[in-house]
C-alpha cells in the first residue's frame, strides 16, 4: 500500500494567523480559532457571510500554506453527483463491450464486473479528495446555489469521509480532506449538514483589518488614498444597498485608482470608477444621486 504522505498542522490558534499572514491572508482571532478546531477536530467549516469578505479566499490561502492540493465544486443549481463526485466512463465501457462481442468471449459475470471495475471510474473533486495520498483543502464553494438534495449527498462525505457507489462500492478516505464549506445564504442549508461542521459568520472586517488587508493586496497607493479608500467603502456600507461592496471590491477599487494615478479619492474619479465597487444601477444611482458627494464631505471633515 502507497504510504500517506502528512505534513504537520498548526499547533495553536496563533500558529494559524502566522501561516495565514504569510499568504497575505489577514484574519481575525474568532476565524483563526474556528479553523484552527477544524483542523484539529477533523471536522468540516461552515462559513456564512456576505460575498466578497474572504470566504473562498481562505480555503485557498490555507492549501498554499500547507502546501497541499485545493479540489474545488462550485455549486451552482442542477449540479449533480456526475459533475461532484464520479462518473462511469461510458465511452470505454462501450469499447469493453465491443471488444468482448467480437472476440466471441462474453462472460457476462466477468465483463459486468470489468464494465464497473475501479478503472473505468472518472474521478470528480469529491471523489478526488478521498483518493489522495496527502490531505487535500476540499473546497465546496457557494453551496447555498446547489439544490437541496445536493445537501443530503454530501452527509456521507462529510461524517464518513467516504462515498459509496452502488456498482462498485465504498470508497473510503486515504487521508481525510480539510474541508471548507461557503454560503452567501440565499437559501438556507439544512441543519443535518450543518451539524456535521463547526460554524462561523464571516463578516466585514473592521477599519484597521481592511487596512492591512487592502495594503497587502493593492501594494503602490500612499497611505492617504488607502485610508480613504477603506473609509469610503466602510460608509457605504452603512447605507441601504442592494448589494453592498466587499473587501474583494474595496481591493479592486483600490487597483482601479492606482491604474488611474490618483492619489487621493476626488468627486469626479469616484463618480467614474463606482461600477467597480458596485454591480446594481440602482446602487449605483443612489451613490451618484448625493451619497458619495456626503460621504467625501465626511471624509474632509
């Protein structure tokens, strides 16, 4: 048998702000402590939160620390067990069958067991992450756009860290993915899944964290355009929004007016450059309509 190949975990809560901020990821202790429990209790983390605060970011922040494999399922509605976990290779199953007509030898017992041998499986992520030699990040992204049944198939990967095929059978984990579940929560994912994982809400960062985060990611603004930025972002927050910016879009706001040269947030420049922070007219024309001029004042005041 192929030896597994480990590699050591964080040891403490603070091991875990380290190895993130090596990557760039800055992340609070309530966050840290929840990753650090999923790891060392082997359990799966549920993160909820508003798009764009760092949800997916993470799962692919920690597979670089560790130096080990991200598999990712982006959900989406229709998504089934083919396009997640495994399908057959029905075009060599096809192959099998003609080669065995014409051979003149079907041994239908031995070609049935053939047809759903181990080989002819295609191998989806989830399938995947229980099939590799070193524990991968098992990302399932966005699980809130999959369709409810999906949740019930993930019971068993989840608690047994395990899919079983009718065909063939049980495939148990070489070594137990970590895996990281995210939800924007347009829908509510049912509670059988979610006692099988450890929880946390991941929500706007406050001013300083926006900072250092923005810093790390938009490197080139002066200090003033970079506090400017996370205050405007912060303030507009606060107004009643469609869809309110994240730190994703504060960091592309931020590479946007750098691309431009500017270097300190003016009327004309953020009117120009809202469609990078917002992504709904209505929002958009809320801002143009008086509440960016407000919020500039604000900030000169």
């Amino acid at each position: 048998m192929t030896e597994v190949t480990p590699f050591a975990l964080p040891e403490s809560v603070d091991a875990v702000i380290s190895l993130l901020a090596a990557e760039n990821y800055v992340c609070d202790r309530q966050l840290a402590t929840a990753l650090f429990l999923s790891l060392k209790l082997s359990r799966p983390l549920f993160l909820e939160g508003e798009p764009g605060v760092g949800k997916t970011e993470l799962a692919k922040t920690l597979a670089r620390g560790l130096n080990t494999a991200l598999l990712r399922v982006q959900c989406y509605e229709g998504l089934d067990v083919a396009q997640t976990a495994y399908e057959w290779n029905v075009a060599r199953q096809m192959m099998e069958i003609r080669l065995a007509e014409a051979a003149h030898e079907v041994d239908r017992e031995r070609l049935a067991q053939s047809l759903y041998s181990r080989s002819m499986l295609i191998e989806r992520p989830l399938l995947q992450a229980l099939t590799q030699m070193r524990s991968p990040v098992l990302l399932i992204d966005e699980l809130d756009r999959a369709d409810e049944p999906f949740d019930a198939f993930l019971l068993e990967v989840l608690a047994e860290s395990q899919i079983t095929i009718p065909e063939f059978g049980t495939v148990r984990a070489v070594a137990a993915p970590i895996t990281i579940i995210t939800s924007n929560r347009t829908r509510e994912i049912h509670d059988a899944l979610k006692r099988r994982c450890l929880y946390h809400w991941v929500d706007f960062p406050d001013v300083a964290r926006e900072l250092d985060i923005v810093r790390r990611k938009a490197p080139g603004a002066s200090e003033r355009l970079y506090t400017q930025v996370v205050e405007f972002v912060q303030r507009m927050r606060t107004l009643d929004l469609f869809k309110a910016p994240g730190v994703a879009e504060a960091i592309d706001w931020t590479n946007a007016l750098l691309a431009l040269n500017a270097i300190r947030l003016d009327p004309a420049t953020v009117q120009d450059t809202l469609g990078v922070l917002l992504k709904y007219q209505d929002d958009i024309a809320k801002l143009r309509a008086g509440d960016a001029a407000k919020i500039l004042d604000e900030l000169r005041g």
